[in-house]
C-alpha cells in the first residue's frame, strides 16, 4: 500500500514563492503497517514544507527482497526488525552506514540504542539505530486461567481445547525456552538447531488436541478470546494490550522464561537519495509529543527514554498490569538470524501444519 499526501500544499506554497520546484524533494519510508499514521505525517509536512513523504507498507521479508533486487535503491528510509539486518547487509549490501551525529541519539533508551548497535555494527560502521520495540508471548483471561503463566501452559490438559497458537517462528521458539533449550545460542551450531526444531515439532504435534484453533490474524484472536471460546493463547502484546482496554481481565503475560522481544529499527537503503530528510524523520517522531502519537497507533513501546510514561492512558495501564522491571529485564531479544535458519524454521513449520491439519 502506498500513500502520497500535500500535493495542494506544496502548489499553494508555490503559488505563495515560498517553494521552488527544484527544492522539493520526496521521502520514500518503507515502513509497518502503523508506523506512519495519518496524524504524524500531516504534521511532519507542515513541520517541513519541502518535504513530500510517500509511505510504503511492508514488512521484514518484503523489505530485504524489495532493497535486494534494486541493490539499496527505490526507498530513502526502512525500518526493518533488528535482527533482521546484519545477514542482509552481509549479503546483500542494502544499506548504507549511520551518520549518528545527524540523529538526537541522547534521547534513546541506551540498552535499546546499545543493543541494535551490537546487533548491526560491520567493520566498525552502525547500521541501524532503534525505534519502537515489543514483544511476543502470552496472554489470558486471568478470571479463567490464573495459573496460566509458561509456554508450555498452551498444552496442558487443564486448558484442553481452550488455547490458541499462531504456526509462525515465535511459537518454535518459545516452546523451546520453555523445554530448558536457547535457540538463539543454537544458531551457532546448526545441527544442534536442528535437533531442537525437532524436539519442538514433536512436542507441539503431540499439543494438537488441545488447542482450539490455530490462529492466523489478530482479529480472529481477538474475536476467539472475547468470546470466552478460549482463555489463553500465544500472542504479540499489543493484541493483549487492545483487548484489556476491552476486558480488563484479558492481559499480557510475559513467560516465565521470558518474552521474545523485537525492537523496530530505522535503516538507510543504500541507494536512497533523500538521507538528509530521513534524518529529520527520524527525530521528528523521537520528539516526546510525537512519540504519543506513534504509540498510539503501533501499540508497540518507543526506544526512547521515559517511553511508558508517553503511552497513551489505555495502553499505559495495560503494559503496567502485563510488565514489572523484573519482566523487562527477562526479556529474550530475538538474535540476528544466520543465513539457513529461516529454511530450517520453515520445513519444521510445514511439518506441523501437515501433521495437526492446520493451513
């Protein structure tokens, strides 16, 4: 989906003299779903008149293929997953490095900030820096499942035919913290991944009974858990955070072995041709008045520093009820993905969709 906004006020700036033809200039964002609401581009734009910005919604894998086949070109300004960009740079050589001097890095969490920059640093030179972060695990009706609080919890009989899971990664993951394994030390040697995969595949086939339904949309989801048609399911915290405004009762659970956590970062294509805009984009919604307007619209919660105190008030109680510090400080960031796993990752997945029948 693409959307171009402020062609009437650039013709009424040029009608005024205020703006020449040759100074405006275009910011591609390639970006998430939520991550350029309607609200903070209107008021970007008239932040900086010879500015257009057009907005492209993607994701991850639609990022890396886009810059891949253009070689870095066609976009100013992406904002893939953190551990979505060493590999791809290796390979592929989409982005160009950070002038961090240009970005307001001062107002960053500095763990966020650090650990995106461990995670995309090549030979000395950063390629990302952090935006919004969140996490995927848990959530239940804390009414009708109050003991429920572990991944394995999603296949134990007392809950039997009233959880709910989506086919994806994350849940291979989970289950394999859940079953005393690291996946992500695992990455260094494939065997032993694979040999986790294995175990998870059998154990989440064996869970086929109790779940019941596999989950493919939030709004399925969300219609499963409102209804009461189960109490528990795996899933990423701002569905919880949507349905607790909804049901107090309905809240995110972070697992005991820690929740998955994301952080959304922004990277320059390597061939853009709008990096000084970029950079203005990038520190125009770190400004605290904007970050409200941005977490308001992705449910996710900004890298800056003081970020839960800028939620808005809904989500600002429901991240309160689902997080304490310990919680945070238990997070299991996803680790940059070495090149092969996802392949791995994809055939476990086939393997148990065939094996409980689900699509």
């Amino acid at each position: 989906m693409i959307r171009t906004l402020k062609t009437t006020g650039l013709v009424a700036a040029l009608m005024m003299g205020t703006v020449s033809v040759g100074s405006a200039e275009t910011l591609r964002l390639m970006t998430w779903g939520s991550y350029a609401p309607e609200e903070l581009v209107q008021k970007f734009e008239e932040k900086y008149p010879d500015i257009n910005v057009e907005v492209t919604f993607s994701n991850n894998e639609e990022m890396i293929a886009k810059l891949r086949a253009t070689g870095g070109a066609g976009f100013d300004l992406a904002q893939p997953s953190h551990d979505r960009i060493y590999a791809a740079q290796l390979e592929y050589d989409i982005y160009k490095p950070l002038d961090l001097s240009k970005i307001n890095t001062d107002v960053m969490n500095e763990s966020l900030l650090n650990g995106v920059k461990a995670n995309t640093t090549i030979d000395g030179e950063v390629y990302a820096v952090p935006h919004q972060w969140g996490t995927s695990g848990l959530m239940k009706n804390k009414k009708e499942a109050p003991d429920f609080n572990g991944w394995d919890d999603l296949c134990d009989p007392a809950y039997q035919g009233k959880t709910s899971m989506r086919l994806k990664r994350t849940i291979l993951l989970g289950t394999a913290f859940a079953m005393g394994k690291d996946p992500f030390a695992a990455y260094a040697d494939l065997d032993e991944y694979q040999n986790i995969l294995d175990e998870v595949a059998e154990k989440l086939i064996e869970c086929k009974s109790n779940i019941k339904a596999y989950w493919k949309g939030g709004d399925d989801l969300s219609a499963m858990m409102l209804s009461g048609e189960i109490v528990a399911s795996e899933t990423w915290d701002s569905t919880a955070y949507r349905l607790f405004a909804q049901n107090p009762d309905i809240v995110f659970v972070p697992p005991e072995t820690g929740a998955l956590a994301w952080i959304d970062t922004f990277a320059i294509p390597r061939k853009g041709k709008a990096d000084d805009a970029a950079y203005k984009w990038i520190n125009f919604v770190l400004e605290p008045e904007n970050v409200t307007i941005m977490s308001g619209s992705t449910g996710a919660i900004a890298s800056v520093k003081g970020a839960k105190d800028l939620l808005p008030e809904d989500k600002k109680m429901a991240v309160n009820a689902a997080f304490t510090d310990a919680d945070i400080d238990n997070l299991k960031f996803f680790a940059n993905i070495p090149p092969g796993v996802e392949d791995m990752e994809g055939k476990t997945l086939e393997k148990i969709k065939a094996a409980t029948g689900s699509e």
